[in-house]
C-alpha cells in the first residue's frame, strides 16, 4: 500500500475508519451513492441513514455473470449525480474479490469519489491505492493483518482533504485559533482523536512489520493456493457446495451443507477443533437473499495453514 504518511489516519477500527470518512463526504438531495450487490451490512446502514438524513439516493451496481460487481453497469450508471462509489474489496462472504482497480479507473474517469472497504483484503492480498485509484480506503488490524483487536486505520487522498470535514473533531482533530473560530488540521489525521490506545497503535505496528517481512505478494500466493486446494477437495464431497463467486477469489471459503443448516455445521467441527465462522443474510443481505442463502459456512485460511490441516478438515467434513 504505497501512500504518504500524512494520508493515514490510525482509527479503533475498521467501521470506525469507514464512518467517519463516509460521514465527511458532502451528500445532497438527489445525489446518488452506488455501491455493489454484496456491501456489508453495516456501511448498507449508513448509506440508508444518510439517504433519509440528506435525500441522497442509494443504487446497487448489479453482478456480471461471474458473480462480482458489473464494471460495464458501473460504467453506465455514471451521471453529474453520482457523488461516491463505496463498494467492498473482499465482502465478508462469497470468496469474491471485487475488480477494485477496474472500479477505481472508472471513478477516476468521472470525477466521482471512491471509498474501498478493505477490512478483509489487507494483509490478505496486496493493496496499492495508486493501482487501484481509490480516494479513500478503511482497514482493520485484526483479521488477515493479525494486528490487535481496537486497532484499524484509514488512508485519504491528500488531493480531497479539504473537500472533508469530519462528522466531529477534537484538539487532536482541530485547533482552536480563536474565540469563534478553529482550524481543522490539514493531514488525514484529521479524522483521528485525541484519546487512543499507544500499545494497540504499537502492536499493530508488528503486525504490519511482520507481514511486510514475509511479503504480501508471497502471502497472498500462498493464500490462494490453500483456499484453491480447499474448494477443489469441498467439491467432491457428497452434500458440500462450494458458495464462491467472482473471477478472483480469495482465503475466504465460504459453502453449505446440504440437509443442515451453518450453525449446525459450525458445531461439527467446534467439536473436532477446527474453526470456522458463520455468514448469514444479517451481513450482506442484497447477495445473500438473490441466492436464496439464509447461511453460510466461512473457513478462512491464511499462510500458517497447511496442505494437512485442510485434508483434515475435508476428512472431519465427509465423516459426518
């Protein structure tokens, strides 16, 4: 993620960074926010809150064939309405990765401001906001980063700083020059408060050391080979159905089991110490309910997994 440290700003977390960055931008009556078929379900939220606040109007960008989000329907939605893109690099479900460059060519294009949730795809896969075009991207440390828990971080375009207020500010955020007056500071710390956590801050800084150490492009190589090697032994278990969509995919692995329902299978493998989440409607209900899925079964691998910890699995899975 190559940027300039005044463009990052280190938030508690990854919706924290999100809101407060997508709060600042300046929405109106009629202004048109578009965003993808499989946005998390907290920035749908927002997007919702912020329509019935300002009279901004939220639109989905259908899917392509392939299941990510259609760059050609992107392409054609554009207008002078459009005010922001905000899609979801890798959502929480579905295995996908969102074509995010090609997302950020066609914002560059139109002059329209682009907001990327990273939250799953750093420390996951290789990130460079210049590549991908974006003017401003949330991130948490504590999923493939491996960084503390209350820990996250946002990057914003020094070109829009100024087009940003943030929703609230602080002594940290702002000066206060005079009896009717403040200035706000001119970096993305900006978005940051006075009040924050030094050791999170410093573990997240290990977190990030150490995953540069092993490389991000070797991380990410390692990663797709895992999950391919999953997906390819799910498939030719009798019941199991591999749920990925997108023409890239990623660690995340998501299926279902057929006659039970996630929470049932989540308990299966508890059992057998193997862990994985549980993905429902609740989190990305655009996607989940077009599928007809009230649930999924999300197993994550990362580079510290093995070839022998997914036979296991797959074992664990078949036999019961």
């Amino acid at each position: 993620m190559r940027c300039h440290r005044h463009e990052i700003a280190i938030v508690e977390n990854a919706t924290r960074a999100w809101d407060i960055v997508f709060y600042a931008v300046p929405l109106g009556p009629g202004d048109r926010i578009l965003t993808a078929v499989a946005e998390y379900a907290s920035n749908y939220i927002a997007f919702l809150q912020m329509a019935r606040k300002t009279g901004a109007v939220v639109e989905v960008i259908p899917n392509d064939t392939s299941g990510q989000l259609s760059v050609e329907a992107l392409r054609r939605a554009i207008d002078d309405r459009v005010k922001l893109i905000a899609i979801t690099h890798v959502p929480t479900n579905g295995g996908l990765v969102n074509p995010a460059a090609a997302v950020g060519q066609v914002a560059r294009e139109a002059g329209v401001l682009y907001l990327l949730d990273a939250c799953q795809s750093i420390g996951h896969l290789p990130i460079d906001v210049e590549a991908i075009g974006c003017d401003m991207l949330s991130a948490t440390g504590r999923k493939y980063l491996r960084g503390p828990r209350g820990t996250g971080f946002l990057y914003v375009r020094r070109q829009i700083l100024d087009r940003l207020e943030p929703p609230f500010l602080d002594l940290h955020a702002a000066q206060w020059v005079a009896h009717d007056r403040f200035e706000v500071r001119p970096d993305a710390r900006r978005f940051e408060n006075w009040e924050t956590s030094y050791a999170g801050k410093i573990g997240l800084g290990v977190a990030i050391d150490y995953a540069l150490q092993w490389g991000l492009e070797a991380i990410w190589a390692r990663i797709k080979h895992l999950a391919d090697d999953l997906r390819r032994q799910l498939s030719t278990i009798a019941g199991v159905t591999v749920r990925d969509e997108g023409i890239e995919r990623c660690g995340i692995v998501s299926f279902t089991v057929a006659g039970s329902d996630a929470d049932e299978v989540q308990r299966w493998l508890t059992k057998a110490r193997i862990n994985v989440s549980v993905s429902r409607v609740s989190s990305t209900r655009l996607d989940m309910e077009a599928r007809g899925l009230p649930d999924l079964v999300r197993a994550s691998v990362h580079y510290y997994n093995t070839v022998e910890e997914i036979e296991r699995f797959c074992r664990v899975l078949s036999s019961r």
